[in-house]
C-alpha cells in the first residue's frame, strides 16, 4: 500500500535547539524508501528554504520542498480566495514571501485581508492601524492560534495570542488557516500527491495534529517526544491510531517492515526502552488549556 506522512517539527523531529533522537535516522529511512513526506510547521516566520536549513544544522536532512508552512497554505488560500489582493501584514519574513509568491501586495492602507503570522518585531502602532483596517472591512486572517509557542527557555506568545488582541479590540473573529485546519492539512496532502487513506499525520499535540488528522479522515500517530504524556489520552474524546514514545520508534519499524505503513498493527511493537524522555513541555498547565481553547475554537 502507498504510505506517506506529514509531520509535525517541534516535539517531534526537534526540541529547542536539539534533533530528538531518532529524529536524523527516521527522515533517512523516509528519503531511503522514497516515501513521500512534508515537515509541517505553524510557525509562518521562515521560509522553506530557512526550515530545510535549520533542521539541516540539527543533521535532519530535507530539501525545501519537504517543507510547508502555514504561511504557505495561507498565501494559497487567498490567492484562491481573491486572486492578485492585497494584505495588510503583522508577521516576518517567511509569511511576507508567501503571500509574494502567490500573487500578492503588501499594502498598508484600505487592504483586503489582515494576515497575522507569528513575530518579534510587531508593536502597538501596528495593532492599531490593524484594528482600524478591520473595522473599515478588511477581513481578519490568521496564519494558525497556537496562543503561545515552545522556546528553548520557556513558551513564547504565539499568533493566536496577537490575534486574539486584534479580535477582542475590533469584536471581528478572525479566520484561521494553520494547523489543525482541514485547509492546510488537506493542501499538504494533495501537494504530496497522497489519497486520505494513504495518509498520515504524527505529531506530538493532540489539539493540532491529531486532531487536524481525525477530522480529515487521515491516520494518526502520535509521539510522546514532546507536549503530550500517555497519562493526558485519557482527556480526550478522539485518540490517535498509534502512540510512540518517539519517531526513533518509527525509523526502526521502518527498517524492520519497509513496506508496511507506519500506522498498521503488526509495524508497532514499541522497540526503544521507555527511558530518557526528550519532551520539549507539558500540556497539563495553563498553557494546555490555552491549547485546548484554541483547538474547540477552530475545531
Ligand atoms: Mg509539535
């Protein structure tokens, strides 16, 4: 049967600054077995190119086009929606390009959308003016509402939380687009050229990737390498197809069953010790429930 996978990068094939073991090896198999694949990312900062060599310098080897981001899918999806518009846009490079590549002009008056993305540099002044564009007609569009984001020293505010200020100043929702929404989930699929039934999503956060995956009708697996512990399953009224406690389990059933789909129950004899966990953060505390939030929202 035809196989392939999109992945999810924090928590799964990374951790701050660190590749979670197994992590360089899984991809390898994947290129090996010339599996199709993307690494799928809510972070709309980079771009493609800056994703392949940052997983480049933690030794996971991808091309570019491995890569897509919320950025893109939601570039796309205007593109589609008014093609040749205009945006207004609070966010960095990697979603400034996007919107580029697809057909599109920066403006900073009388826009058609207000394209949040995630970022360091924004300031009131730009939140302002962003509200007064909402207020005059231009449509809210956020690239994904994770409310925070994992940093090597803790979480960081994430897009969903600047959106949330423009949303609770202008009384307008915004329209998301990232994970674990079906339009970029469904984009990275058909980019991949997959039929849902050959497709499945891993990641480690049960309100975006695996969710994303339920709703779409793919597989899912989930790896406990990041914000997710066995013990929160139990939360939840939808559970993942497979649980490994990281994608080192996966390359290795890769290298026993290479033919067999990942999610398929003879591929899933767990094969690393339970031992040194490499999570990135817990989803118990505040910060889950701030995910969890978010997920109801754009579920
Ligand atoms: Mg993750």
């Amino acid at each position: 049967m035809r196989h392939g996978y999109l992945i999810d990068m924090d928590g799964v094939l990374y951790c701050g600054e660190r590749a979670v073991p197994g992590a360089p090896a899984f991809i390898r198999e994947l290129r090996t077995l010339r599996l199709p694949f993307c690494v799928l990312t809510n972070n709309s900062q980079r771009t493609r190119r800056d994703v392949a060599a940052r997983l480049g310098r933690l030794g996971i080897e991808i091309d570019e086009e491995h890569v897509f981001t919320c950025a893109m899918a939601t570039a796309r999806f205007l593109a589609r929606q008014k093609p040749g518009g205009t945006a207004f846009v609070i966010g960095e490079g990697g979603l400034l390009t996007a919107l580029h590549q697809n057909g599109y002009t920066i403006v900073d008056r009388d826009p058609d959308y207000v394209v949040v993305g995630e970022g360091r540099t924004f300031n009131m002044e730009l939140i302002e003016a962003a509200v007064r564009m909402i207020m005059r007609g231009a449509k809210l569009i956020a690239t994904n509402l994770d409310p925070n984001c994992p940093t090597a020293h803790g979480i960081r505010p994430g897009c969903g939380a600047i959106t949330a200020m423009l949303e609770a100043a202008s009384g307008v929702r915004a329209f998301s687009v990232g994970k674990p929404s079906p339009i970029m989930m469904r984009a990275a699929r058909k980019e991949l050229g997959l039929r849902t039934e050959e497709t499945a999503v891993i990641g480690d956060t049960m309100e975006t990737d695996i969710l994303g995956g339920v709703q779409l009708g793919y597989h899912t697996i989930l790896v406990l390498s990041g914000s997710t512990r066995q013990h929160h399953l139990a939360r939840y009224a939808y559970a993942p197809d497979r649980v490994a406690e990281s994608v080192a389990d996966l390359a290795a059933a890769l290298e026993r069953h290479p033919t067999l789909p990942l999610w398929k129950p003879s591929n899933n004899s767990r094969t690393t010790p339970h031992t040194s966990r490499t999570a990135c953060g817990d989803s118990s505390g505040k910060s889950g429930r701030l995910k969890q939030r978010a997920a109801n929202r754009s579920a």
